[in-house]
C-alpha cells in the first residue's frame, strides 16, 4: 500500500506530461507534405496555390505556418483591394455612388485592421484562436456588407472591381485552418459568466451597469442646459476622442433626447453611454434607403469601437415603414454589451453586423428582418416587438448573415418574450409574423426557453424571397420554449432546421459557444455542460 502511494504521484505527472505533449504533437501534426498538399486542406486551394507560389513563401513546415502564412496572403490581398478601392473614387459622380463607396472603403479598411490585429495576435501570442475566428469572421462579413450595400442602389459594377482580388477566398481560407485549433481547445475554454454578464464585462463596469447613482461617475455630461460645455453628443465624442486615456473605460452620461446620427470608429474605444433610461434618454434619427443611404450609412448610431457599453438609451429611427431599410443602431464594436436598451425602427431595425456582443433587458421594436447581421450576438431577458408593416408585408423577426460555414456566428435569444408591440395587436390575424429567414447560406438563429406569442405563425420561419435558398445548409433550432406561438408541431421541415429536445444539444448553442464564455449562469435555467 505505501509503494502504491509513493508512485501514484509519479505516474499521474507522467500521464499530465505524456498528455500535454501528445497534445503539442496533434497541433502540430501533418508536418512535411508540399504547397499543394496544404493548400488541398482548404476551402479555396486554387486561390490557395497561385498566390502562396507567386509570392515567393517557404513550404509550410506544420500546420500553424501554414496558418499564419495563408493569413498573410491574405493581408497583403487587402491591401490591394484597399489601393483599388482608393482608385474607385474618381468613379463617385453621383450621391448615391459616394455612398457606396464610403461604407466600402471604409469596410475595407476595418478588414485591414481585424487582418493586422488577426496576425499580430496569433505571432506574439496575445490573443486566442476564438478571438482570431472571431475577427476572421468579422473580417470576411465586411466584405459582404460592402457588396450587399451596393445592392441597395443596383450598384455592383461599382465594386466588382474589389471581388478580383480574391480576398474573400483567402479570409475564408484562413477562416478553415483556424477553426481546426478552435475545436482542439474548445474544451478547455475555462472563462466563466459573474452574475448575469459574460466574463469580458469587468467587475468594475458591473457596477456601473448596475448602479443607481452612476451619473455622479461620469467623465462627461452631454445636456442642452444653458451653459452646458457638451450641447451634443457628438462634440462629446470629438472631445473623448483628443484624450490619452489608455484602455480606461469613458462614461458620456445623456441627458433627455437628440437628434444625431454618430459613428464611435476604431479610434473610440471602451465608451460607454449612459441615459436616465430608454423612456427618457432617446437618439434618433430618420435616415433610410428610399433616403438615399445605404442600409449601413442609414444608421441612426453605428459603433465600430471595441468595448462600447450602453444602459438605460433608446436609439431609434424614425424613417416609418415606407422607407424599407432604416438601422436605428449598427454595432461592430468586439466584446461590447447593451443594458435595458431600446431599438426601435421598422424595417432592419438592429444591424448586429459582426463581433461578440451581448445584450440584457432590452426592448427591439421593427418588422421585417429586424434583428439581422452577423454578430455572434446573444439576447437575454429582452422583449422582441413585431410592429405592424404595411399592408400586404410580413413580419419576419431575424434575418442572420452568416455567409461561410466556418465563421463562429449566430443569433441565440434566451429567456426572452417574443410578442407583438402594441399596434400590431389588433392586426395579429391580418399580418403574418416569422421568426427568422436565411438572409445568407449559413443563416444560424436559435431561440431557447422563451415565451413566443400567438402572432407567430405556425410554420415559424420563412423561405428567403419563396425560395429554398439555404434551406439545407442554415442552422435554426428552438429549445424549451412556451406560449400559444411556441408549439413546433407545424414547423417548416428543412433539412437545416431542428427541434431541440435534449439539454446536452441545448448546450451547443449556448453564449459559450458564441462569446467564448462560460454557458449561462445556473439562475437562468437554461441546462447547459461547463466547458463545453
């Protein structure tokens, strides 16, 4: 017995060590094997072998070269896309045409920035393969937020000329190498949620978020007051954004309503808005495609920052539902939470266009394709408010963007009431109401554990334009929920869609999946496996 003791200790440090060095040998399996051989492995490997050949690189030694070579291939690829973009100015006559190529030439270079920040990360060791599949994902989503924005004008030829650049293949490329370290350490993902917000959100920015006196904090007060040094919210910005303050979070506390359009842009980081709650603090505006705006210029506030924080603020857009696309809020800023918030528009009312956001308590008013974009974006404890369309329109609640299988994307609304706002109700029996469509091929939407209404119609989810667009590839699935809508009995019968029935599939789309957290918190209820 004491010989057994003595060398139990030994024999589990040799298993620990045995473990962790067939572990390093799995990541960097597949060593030798030539150009072609690696460039086999991907989605792309044409695009894959011409520009890995012509550039001049080394034959990748393992897998993780072969990673960080294929991303810069794909860096240097925006690169030119940026100088062709650049060069599309001078083709910018008319309104419209500035407008698309703004938000493209701007998308552009966000791609350029999620790239560096991609590369940089994976070299020096700073950040985790989720992150890099995180802004991979991001990075790709930009591109075809740039293309479907020229759509909104019948202006493709436009931009057509940023295709030729084959960046979208290499990002996609780069997107199916990553992913095979995602699913090694998927496992081991051991960050956990602190009451009811994901592990990113600071203890301190906890508090402020729950705090009641938390406009004595703030760094800035924006109040049309006499005598006021911020009249706006803009010059508050512009203010925030001359400061050399670190990573330190920046509280902008709002007082009553304005009428702006903002952009926080990469240079604004860690904002955090604050109001004296959705029904008081309000931003609106009333831009919209039949406006002249592309559906991402029509953004009452767009927010590429990392970090933003926004509690107690309604952003709304007023354009009306004759005016088709009008965002009343388009957020691409990474790790970024929302606090008994209101969106309220009509048509694409909230663009969750790309990145982990997180969004508690709120109130999302609209119509068609309200909530859409290509976040990995999670809604708990919200209200989702079917407004009444125009005659003859439908209702259509979601509208998610995932464009490539290997992005790590997707809409999950938990615990949340799907219902119809109040001037929909009377017209519930006129006016149908779907809780989502595949707006691209690998559409992802779950619904778990929450009330849905019995203006949902029994069929649940539309086909896109009455097609079978993605009907086979899309991932749709509702989990545990309850209300007169909620009965799955005639749901559509897509090879995509499912009906979730166990806790341990349950847990696959939970917000650890999506923000790289730990599940949901025990009080929620929703059943989950830690470390999944």
């Amino acid at each position: 017995m004491a010989k057994f003791n003595f060398f139990l200790p030994l024999l589990l440090y040799v298993l620990i060590v045995f473990s962790l060095v067939s572990l390093s040998l799995q990541e960097e399996e597949e060593t030798g094997g030539g150009l072609d051989y690696w460039c086999d492995t991907t989605p792309h490997p044409q695009q894959c072998k011409y520009f890995l050949s012509r550039g001049g690189y080394h034959t990748p030694r393992h897998r993780k070269d072969f990673r960080m070579l294929v991303l810069q291939v794909a860096l240097e690829r925006a690169q030119d896309a940026q100088t062709c973009s650049t060069n599309l100015r001078n083709k910018c006559r008319s309104k419209r045409k500035k407008r698309v190529w703004l938000d493209c030439n701007k998308l552009v270079n966000d791609t350029i920035l999620q790239l560096t920040q991609t590369l940089n990360g994976l070299k020096h060791n700073r950040s985790s393969d989720f992150d890099a599949q995180t802004w991979l994902s991001a990075a790709l989503t930009n591109l075809e937020t740039c293309f479907s924005g020229s759509q909104d004008f019948n202006m493709t030829n436009l931009v057509s000329p940023l295709k030729s650049h084959n960046l979208t293949e290499m990002i996609s490329n780069s997107l199916a190498i990553n992913q095979f370290f995602v699913k090694q350490k998927l496992e081991n993902i051991n960050q956990d949620l602190d009451g009811d917000y994901p592990s990113w959100v600071t203890r301190g920015d906890r508090k402020l978020l729950q705090s009641n006196s938390i406009h004595m904090k703030a760094d800035i007060i924006v109040s049309q007051a006499r005598g006021s040094r911020f009249r706006t919210i803009q010059s508050a910005l512009n203010f925030a954004a001359g400061l050399e303050r670190g990573n330190k979070r920046y509280i902008i506390y709002i007082r009553r309503t304005y009428r702006e359009n903002l952009e926080i842009g990469n240079n604004l980081n860690n904002i955090m808005f604050l109001g004296d709650g959705a029904r008081y603090t309000i931003i609106t505006g009333s831009r919209s495609v039949a406006g002249g705006y592309t559906t991402y210029s029509s953004a009452t506030v767009g927010v590429d920052g990392i970090g933003f924080i926004a509690r107690g603020i309604t952003f709304r857009n007023t354009a009306g539902p004759a005016k088709s696309q009008a965002v009343a809020f388009r957020s691409s800023s990474d790790l970024s939470v929302y606090y008994a918030c209101s969106f309220e528009g009509y048509q694409d009312t909230l663009f969750v266009l790309a990145q982990r956001q997180f969004y508690r308590t709120c109130y999302i008013y609209g119509t068609i394709d309200f909530i859409f974009g290509n976040a990995a974006v999670v809604f708990q404890n919200c209200m989702i408010m079917a407004r009444r369309p125009l005659k003859g329109q439908a209702n259509v609640i979601t509208a998610q963007g995932r464009g490539d299988p290997f992005q790590n994307t997707g809409i999950s609304i938990h615990n949340s009431r799907v219902m119809p706002a109040p001037d929909l109700k009377p017209a519930v029996g006129s006016v149908q109401t779907f809780l989502g469509r595949p707006w691209q091929e690998y559409s992802w939407t779950v619904y778990m554990k929450s009330f849905i209404d019995s203006h949902i119609n029994p069929k649940g989810w539309s086909p896109w334009d009455s097609t079978n667009f993605a009907q086979k590839t899309l991932v749709y699935g509702e989990y545990a929920n309850f209300g007169p809508g909620s009965s799955t009995r005639n749901r559509v019968k897509w090879p995509g869609y499912q009906v979730i029935r166990s806790a341990s599939v349950a847990s696959q789309y939970t917000v650890e999946r999506l923000i790289a957290s730990r599940s949901w918190l025990p009080a929620t209820g929703i059943p989950f496996t830690p470390g999944l």
